[in-house]
C-alpha cells in the first residue's frame, strides 16, 4: 500500500515493554557470543574439532527438541511461555558459573546447555510471533520489526567488544552469567505488558495431536504467498552461513589476516543493519511492502559472491568490509518487511507452529549446508566453494512472489488492550 502510514504508525505503549524485553536479552545474548569457546579451550582444554561440535549439535538437537514445542506454544498463553522461556534459559546458563564454582563443569554440561538454550529459544520466538501480532496494529507491524531489527544490530555491534572486555576483567564465566541476568531482565518486561491474555482455545478433533506437528509446515508449504517467500529466506540464510566458515579459514590463514583484522571486518558493516531497519518504514509507506520485499530481497544476494575475490592487505580488507556491508544494509531492510508480511499472512491461531517451522527448517538447512560446503572445499578450493554459493543465491530472487497478497489475513486478538496508544 503505497503512499499510506503502514510503516511509521506507532506500535503503542505495551510493544515498547516487548521492545525492551528483546533488547536486554539481544545484549546479553551479545556479551556471551563467544563464551562457550572459550570455556570449552580455555577451561576445558578442548580441540577444534570439540569445539566445532559444540555449537552444530546443541543448534541440531535443540531445533529437535523444540518440533513438538511448536503446538504446544499454540495453544497456551504466549506471554506467559516467553516468560517460562526466559527463566528456563537463565536456569541453564547459570548452571555454568555453579558448575565451574564447584569445580564439575564438562563439555557434556556445556552440550546440554546450549540444547536448552537453541531449544528455548525456537520456542521464545514462536511465542514472541504470536504476541506480537495481537499487541501491534496490522499498519504499525513494520515499525515495530524495524524497531526489533535496528537492535538487533545495535547489540550485534556493541555486544561482542563489551563481551570481550568483561572476559578479559573476569573470564568468560562472568559473560555467561550476565546473559542469564539479562533473560531476568526480559522476563520482568514481558510480565510488565499490560492487558489480560486470553488462553486460546484447542480445536478438537481426532488426530489433532499428531497433525498439529506437521500443521506449521503444511500451512506454509500449502500458502501461495509463504511457499517461495519460506524457499527463497531459508535457502539464502543457509548459502549466507555455510560460507563463513570458510571465508575464516581463507582470511585467516592463507590471506593473513590478524584475528582484530577480521573482528573489525565483520564488526563495522553491522551498522548496515541499522540504517537498513531505520530506513525500511520510510520506504514501506513510499513504494509499498510488496516493492520494498522485492527489491531488497533481490539486492541482498548481490553482494556475497564478492568475497571469492578477496586478496590480501588493506584492499582486501576493504573489499570485504564493502561486501559485508552491502549486504547487511539491505538484510536490514529487508527482515522486517519479510517479518511483518509473514504474520500478516498467517492467522493468529497458527503463527506459533508456522514460526517454529520456519525456524526449524532454517537451522536444519544451515546445519546441512555448512556441513557440505565445508566437505566442497575441501575438494574445489576455499574460494571456488564461496564463488558457488554466491552464484547460487543471485538464483534466489525467482522464488520471491511476484504478486502483493490481496488482502491483509484477519486475527483474533487474544489479547485486551488498555489505553496508552
């Protein structure tokens, strides 16, 4: 809808209190993000290959876990699972700084957490989803997504370098602890949405159970709208992800980076992701959701076959901070379109279960292709490997729809809200 306020309408007090929620565990979950290897080499004196295992299995078995979640999010009260959420993965990082107090923390511990944690927060956003779409009006969902991406790169930026300071002050303990902190934190700004939340009602029928693990995907795959835009999201996420473990081993070893080098490669293009999420409601109310989803959807699969040209000095840094930025930029105005469009398209009575599908389909795929690419490189060559893939995702842009969804899909607000609009 071109020329209206579908993207700079205010989403309204209460979002403001989900808005803070998010950042506090965004930044928490910053602060640690290299926390578990460190404590795996550091503490554990665990190799590679350990390490490496760490974070496949725990993100492979924690989409697992959370299949069975999905119908079971639907069918409760979404904030009070976000809340459940939050606690259980506080319980389960604090877990790490008792167990190293005490002098018993093991790589099966910190396996089991990071089960928990992927497990729960599939979980947390499904439910996140749910709520989210009965506390924003339909018109004011793309400030709201932009809000939430805009801090999502804020915290991607400045997390890391402050987890980095605190684990040189104190360890890498003392970052997992703070991430706990800040699911406390998150939990005390969902509970603080006013307003009484409805429990859904089940429909019953024979056989629900079972259908109800496969109705997210179903739902998806049967949409003429959510199928290419499901295809085109999952597979350009995972082709993004497999290669950059690969473009690490090329920048680090052969290429001679420094580790600052590289940090910094990545670190700044995030402000990409900020001036994409600013600019994505403007944009939206200029040339209209379907256009904006379109064109950034397409121009963010340009970039990446870039970096198979990476060399080494000043200029090859450069060349990936370019990329890298490029990409991130146009991610930003993109996710929340994408984000605020997949809710509009799915009925409130199955956003939890279609949620937890996509989500899970998408870590499988990245699990898949990382995987893969990690055995082509080894056959073709580092940089033929990130060449492929590059040249794969300029396909993608012919899975997005070409044609606007008619009509926004109606919900049932199972929420009251009170006043403060």
């Amino acid at each position: 809808m071109a020329g209206g306020r579908w993207g700079r309408a205010s989403p309204g007090r209460d979002f403001g209190w989900l808005w803070a929620a998010y950042a506090a565990s965004a930044l928490g979950t910053g602060l640690a993000f290299s926390a578990f290897p460190l404590l795996a080499i550091t503490v554990l004196h665990k190799g590679a290959a350990e390490v490496a295992s760490l974070a496949a299995i725990g993100a492979a078995v924690g989409a697992a876990v959370a299949v069975p979640l999905g119908p079971w999010v639907e069918f409760r009260r979404k904030r009070s699972v976000m809340v459940a959420m939050d606690l259980v993965r506080c319980a389960a990082l604090l877990s790490v700084p008792v167990a190293y107090a005490l002098g018993r923390l093991g790589l099966a511990q910190l396996l089991l957490v990071l089960v928990v944690v992927a497990a729960a927060d599939i979980t947390f956003g499904a439910a996140a989803g749910a709520c989210l779409k009965v506390l924003v009006r339909p018109e004011a969902m793309v400030a709201a997504q932009a809000r939430l991406e805009s801090t999502t790169w804020t915290t991607t930026v400045v997390g890391p370098p402050l987890g980095g300071a605190l684990i040189t002050l104190l360890g890498p303990v003392a970052t997992v602890a703070a991430d706990a902190v800040s699911y406390l934190l998150s939990a005390a700004g969902i509970r603080a949405i006013r307003g009484r939340e409805s429990r859904p009602e089940r429909e019953e029928r024979t056989g629900a159970r079972l259908g109800d693990l496969v109705e997210g995907w179903r739902h998806v795959l049967a949409h003429p709208q959510l199928r290419p835009l499901f295809l085109h999201t999952v597979l350009v996420n995972a082709l993004i992800m497999a290669t950059a473990p690969l473009l690490a081993v090329l920048m680090l070893g052969p290429l001679g980076f420094t580790p600052w080098q590289y940090g910094l490669a990545f670190a700044v293009p995030c402000l990409g992701g900020l001036i994409g999420a600013r600019l994505a409601p403007g944009l939206v109310d200029r040339f209209g959701r379907h256009r904006v989803l379109l064109v950034s959807g397409s121009l963010r699969v340009c970039w990446p076959v870039g970096l198979a040209f990476v060399r080494p000095g000043v200029g090859g840094l450069l060349l990936v901070m370019a990329v890298q930025f490029a990409l991130i930029t146009c991610i930003g105005v993109f996710n929340p379109v994408f984000a605020a469009h997949r809710l509009r398209l799915t009925e409130t009575g199955r956003v939890a279960r279609t949620l937890t599908a996509w989500s899970v389909s998408g870590k499988a795929t990245t699990a898949t292709l990382t995987a893969l690419w990690g055995v082509l490189a080894g056959l073709v060559g580092l940089r033929a490997a990130i060449a492929l893939a590059g040249a794969l995702l300029l396909a993608t842009p012919l899975l997005l729809p070409r044609r606007e969804a008619p009509t926004d899909t109606c919900s049932t607000p199972g929420l009251t809200r009170v006043s403060g609009r």
